[in-house]
C-alpha cells in the first residue's frame, strides 16, 4: 500500500476555498434549525485552526537555525522567526478563546426548539395625540408640499409643530386624542412612521397626529425612584421633532391660550366629518 502524503500548501488552500464557499452560502440561511449542525462544524474547525496556528510556530521555532534575511543576515532572520512564532502564538490564543465563546454559543443554540409559525407578540397599546391643524390659507403651504414632494416632506414640515411631552400634555388636556387617526368620508390619511397626515382637499384643512403610548403603571413607578442619569457632554437629537426635542426660536408662536389647538376649527372639523361634539 503506497504511504499518503500531505501537503500542506494545497491543504491549506483548500481550507481556505471552502471557507469562502461557507461565507457565501450563508448568507442565504434561512431556515433555523440548519444552524446548529453549521456552528458545531464551526467549533470543530476551530480547535484545529488554533492547533494548526500552534505547529507552525513549533516550526519557526525549531528550524530558526536556517532563519536569514533577504541580506543573509542570519541574526536579523532569527529575529523575525522568532517574532513570527510569538504572533502565531498569541493568535492561537485568541483562537482558543474565540473557540470558547463559540462553543457557549453552540450549547445555546443547541437549547431552542424552532416552531414554524412566529410567536404573536401583543404591541403595547396606543392612541393618536394631535400635533397641529391648519385649515383655508394656513393649510396652503403643507398641502402644496405634499402635492410637489410627497406626504414624507409634508409631515417633516409639520413636524416642525411637535413639541414632545409638551405637545403630548396639551393634547391630553385638551382632549385631541384619539384612538385611530381621525378619518371623515373625505379625508386621506397617510402614515409615516409614528406621524399621520390627515388631509381633506374639499374643506381644505390638513392635520399631523402622533402616535402615544400611553406609560404603564410599573413604568411611572420606575421613573420615580430617582432622578434621569445624566449624560457627559452635550445631547444629540434624531430631529429637531423627536419627542423631547427643545423648542425652535424659528417656529410660529402658540395661540394666546397656550394651546397648540384651536378648538373652534377642530369643532368644524368634527362636525364636516360627522363625529358630533
């Protein structure tokens, strides 16, 4: 029987071709359970990586008697075996404690049962809080940026009429909450994120309502045990219409009343819209 004989280079390149292959047909892993079989050949191949790391730094090692620079220097090419072994080694190191993370991971995997259908999680439950309501020459300039541009930029622009909290407490005050966007035989309505644009061409009146989840109980609790923590260095904002954002030197002031509202518009709306007073 003729002996066998390995090479190491070819090896090597093999390995290497066949982890490239893994890279690319994993992207399109989409079935869970096909996982765990691949982290456990994973683990595999990672004992012997940091075994195969180990034995090429014995080899620098060992042969550094035959260890010269491009120069024939042979000092400055122990020196560089030398350094190449301590590399190898300290990655083999960090190998072995890759190797351990990833065995943990494989006992985890190895642990959950897939199901094919995905669990129905319940969304916190939430209403609709008016931010703004322009109606006749007020609504001109959104409802021509959402004829040109698109409900996105038309909310944007509105948006510039959230104040957060602020917005929120005025809302709940006034009682311009609402548990669906307010919607009349006429009116479009278009979602864009946690914002809604409700528009009525016919009467000519434009709204932006947000999303608001009202806090639970145990959340209020929790936020009153201490104050915030605070941060290190200045703050930076999504947008200048994230929740909490502060107010804009820029903006329209509010109604004489201190509400962002104006009641005797809403009340005309409701009234277009069928929903009584």
């Amino acid at each position: 029987m003729m002996p066998t004989f390995f090479d190491p280079t070819a090896d090597a390149a093999e390995a290497s071709e066949a982890l490239r292959g893994l890279a690319h047909a994993s992207r399109g892993l989409d079935q869970p359970a096909e996982m765990y079989g691949v982290i456990g050949d994973l683990s595999s191949g990672m004992r012997s990586l940091r075994q195969v790391l180990d034995q090429i730094a014995d080899v620098h090692e060992r042969k550094v008697a035959h260890a010269f620079n491009d120069d024939g220097n042979h000092e400055a090419g122990v020196r560089d075996a030398l350094a190449a072994a301590e590399e190898l080694r300290q990655a083999a190191n960090l190998v072995d404690r890759a190797y351990d993370r990833l065995a943990d991971g494989f006992i985890a995997a190895g642990k959950i049962a897939w199901h094919p259908d995905p669990a129905v999680e319940e969304a916190a439950p939430s209403r609709w809080v008016n931010v703004v309501f322009f109606q006749g020459d007020e609504a001109d300039r959104p409802l021509r940026i959402l004829g040109e541009l698109g409900h996105v930029d038309a909310v944007d622009y509105l948006a510039q009429w959230d104040y957060g909290d602020e917005t929120t407490q005025a809302a709940l005050e006034n009682g311009y909450v609402y548990d669906e966007p307010v919607e009349g035989t006429n009116d479009q309505v278009a979602i864009s994120g946690d914002y809604a644009l409700v528009v009525n061409p016919h009467i000519g009146y434009v709204s932006l309502l947000r999303r608001y989840t009202e806090p639970d109980t145990e959340a209020q609790e929790a936020a009153q045990t201490g104050p915030p923590p605070m941060r290190d260095g200045p703050e930076l904002l999504v947008s200048y219409s994230s929740p909490g954002a502060p107010k804009r030197t820029d903006l329209p002031a509010p109604k004489s009343d201190g509400s962002w509202f104006e009641p005797a518009k809403i009340a005309a709306v409701k009234q277009a819209r069928g929903l009584g007073l």
